[in-house]
C-alpha cells in the first residue's frame, strides 16, 4: 500500500470510527426519547409524563377485556406479567388485538389511575405459522398443564 | 494465485470489467425473472395461511425481501465507497454509483409495503417507532447521495471521492436499523428469519416462498447495478478509445490515437 492511500485509508478509518462514537452517544443520551413505550412497571414506579400523551405497551391480560353493551367502550389490562394497568378506549380495536397479545395504547394517565387511550395498536410478534400449526402448538401447552 | 491478481485487475480496468459483465446480463436477468415469477405465486397462492393474519401476512414476501435489499445494497455501496475513497478505482465508483437509486427503490418498497401492512394489523400506518425512522433515514441516505454526486457532475471523479465519504459516514444507520427492534421498545416485531438460533417462521412452505424471493431481489440487484455501471462507464469515459471501439466509432479513434 502507498503511503498515499495508508492516509486516506487511516483517515477514513478515524472518520468512521469518531462518527460511530457520536451515534453512540447520542443514541444512548435520547434512548428515552426513542423509547416507543412505556412498560406497566415503569408505570407503576410513576415514571410517566403527566398531563401528556404517552404511550404504554405490553400484554392484554387474560380475561380482563370488558366490553360496553351500548357503546363502542372497551377496558382492559395491560400487563408486563410484573404489574398491571387499567386501560379504557373507546372506538375500534385493530384486527390483532385480543387478549394475550401484544399492544401498545396512546393517551393519558388519569388521576384515577386509569389510562385513557386515545388510539391502541396491536402489536405483531415474529412468529408466522399455518392455523394447524398453531392448533397443535396449542394442543400440547394444553397437555403440558 | 497470478490468475487471480489478473482477474482482479481486469475487473479493476473499465473496459475489462465492460467486457467481462456483460456475459452477466442476461443470465441474471434470467434468474430473477423467473425466481420472481415463481416466488410471488408460491407465496400469494401456495404458502399455507398465518394463524392470526390470514392472508394479509403475504405482503411479507414483499416487504422482507425488499428490506434486505435495503440494507443490503447499502453494505455493498459503501464497500464500494471504501474502495473509491482510498483506492480511487473507477469501477467502484460505477458499482457505488449505481447501487443507490437501486437501493433506494428497494427501501421506498419496504416503507410502503409496510404501512399498507401496518394499517390493518397495528391500527395505524405509520408511527415514529426506531425501526420506521431508521428505515426512512436509509431512504434520504440514498436520496442524500445522489443528490450530492449531481452537485457536483461537472467532474464525476471528485463528486464520486465526495459522495464515497457521504456512503461511508451512513453506514453508522445500517446496525441501527437491524438493532432498532431490540435496543429500543418498538412496535415493529423483531426479525422472523435468522441465521443463528430459532426462526419465527418453521413451517418449510411459508419459508420457502421467502428465500426464494430473496434470491430473485439479490439477481435483479446484479443485473441492474452492472447494467447501470456499464451506462455510467460509457458516459464517464467517453472520450477512451474503448468506448469509442464499442460504439462502433472508428473515424473518431484514429483521430485520438494520432
């Protein structure tokens, strides 16, 4: 190699390398910021922005959905299976949601310690198999309890 | 090992590399035309339904593949980078050159195959979540270096040098975009298919589909990053005596070589 392009090549190196450690930091100065959503525990430890929308994410729990007879109001619980809050919305819940599936609801804690959703997600996990698949996965965690 | 320091140095030499891809062509477009045929009907017709998503899971052949590309054409442009910076190979500058709008179509593919997906399973179509945002930087990436090798077309080796230094910097995006969904809480879902430990995805009939589509997305890159360098080569050498040979331009080559 000449000497020449040992310099560009240890220039462009150094670049790189400070540009990386720039990223770094910042990334880890705003992971906050980046954060999608806010965890039941959090929550629960009030580490939550008041009088804000935020957005809270985990899993629907079991048998907590209850539904409204005359209006489109649901409520449920979100759970991180270490604590739970009480989430109410009203309006249409996406395709994916139902209990013991991932979500993430947008809006604001109240002072009751409910959390008033504005807008709920359903959130997708990787895993992608045909409904047989998915009926004998079922069938043994049923044999297993 | 002389024939490989040869080799390397024929593909070093534009009318080499000229010469050299295109035997190329046409057996990569070949494949990925018919990769592709045979992908997208495995896929949208074959592949078993999700459990959960019925049908609408079948974007993913799209989406996937489309942001591997992505990502991948970015890794390649900015070796490609690497060795303009420090080398100042033309034909690097040629594959860098044009890898971008390639890439960029790849990832305008993956947002917008996305957000189609993302409506109707999350609730919404976009959200600022690390992965989309990341994704989207890769797509002003991309726009960013073109645009900056056009600022400067009056000499295209020093708007290549400028750019290579642009790719190179952006390459500090791609471990984001790949981390993005396990460094931060997101709402995209982490990757279904990987190459160490456990797949989301085990059924053989839904995979297939999915690398199938993979490989025909990696041919038509080739086909169409060589044939766009080869473009690039004619135009930015226009005035050698091997462009002028191919172009069938003799009168003028007599003239040069005087």
């Amino acid at each position: 190699m000449t000497p020449t392009r040992k310099r560009r090549l240890i220039f462009i190196t150094l670049i790189t390398v400070g540009i990386a450690i720039a990223t770094a930091i910042f990334l880890t100065a705003f992971k906050e910021n980046i954060m999608f959503f806010k965890s039941p525990t959090e929550i629960s430890k009030g580490d939550f922005p008041q009088e804000r929308n935020f957005r809270i994410g985990g899993m629907v729990k079991d048998h907590s959905l209850q539904r409204s007879d005359d209006s489109l109001e649901v409520t449920f619980m979100i759970t991180d299976f270490a604590h739970d809050v009480k989430v109410s919305y009203e309006g249409i819940l996406p395709d994916l949601f139902r209990e013991g599936q991932g979500v993430v609801a947008i809006g604001q804690m109240t002072l009751s310690g409910i959390f008033k959703a504005e807008e709920v997600l359903a959130k997708h996990d990787e895993n992608y198999m045909p409904p047989e698949a998915a009926a004998a996965l079922e069938a043994a965690k049923e044999q297993k309890n | 090992m002389n024939k490989l320091i040869r080799l390397y140095h024929q593909i070093g030499s534009p009318p080499s590399f000229y010469q050299i891809s295109g035997y190329f062509l046409k057996p990569l477009l070949s494949l990925a035309i018919v990769l592709f045929v045979y992908g997208l009907i495995d896929g949208l017709f074959f592949a078993p339904e999700d459990y959960q998503q019925k049908d609408a899971y079948r974007i993913m052949f799209v989406h996937v593949p489309s942001a591997w590309m992505s990502m991948f054409i970015y890794a390649l442009m900015g070796l490609a980078a690497l060795i303009t910076f420090v080398w100042r190979i033309k034909v690097a500058e040629a594959v860098m050159m044009a890898s971008a709008p390639i890439g960029a179509a790849f990832t305008v593919i993956t947002l917008i195959t996305g957000m189609l997906w993302g409506k109707p399973m999350w609730g919404t179509y976009w959200d600022w979540d690390a992965r989309m945002t990341s994704e989207l930087i890769l797509l002003f990436l991309y726009i960013g270096v073109m645009a900056m090798y056009s600022a400067f077309d009056d000499d295209p080796r020093k708007a290549a040098r400028l750019t290579a230094l642009v790719v190179i910097i952006g390459l500090v995006n791609l471990p984001v975009i790949h981390y993005s969904v396990y460094w931060w809480s997101s709402i995209h879902q982490g990757s279904s298919v990987k190459i160490i430990g456990t797949s989301g995805i085990k059924d053989w009939d839904m995979l297939r589909p999915l690398l199938v589509m993979a490989l025909a997305t990696k041919f038509y890159y080739g086909y169409s990053m060589l044939h766009r360098a080869r473009s690039y080569l004619l135009k930015t050498e226009y005035k050698k005596q091997w462009v002028h040979l191919i172009l069938g331009l003799h009168e003028t080559k007599e003239k040069t070589n005087e």
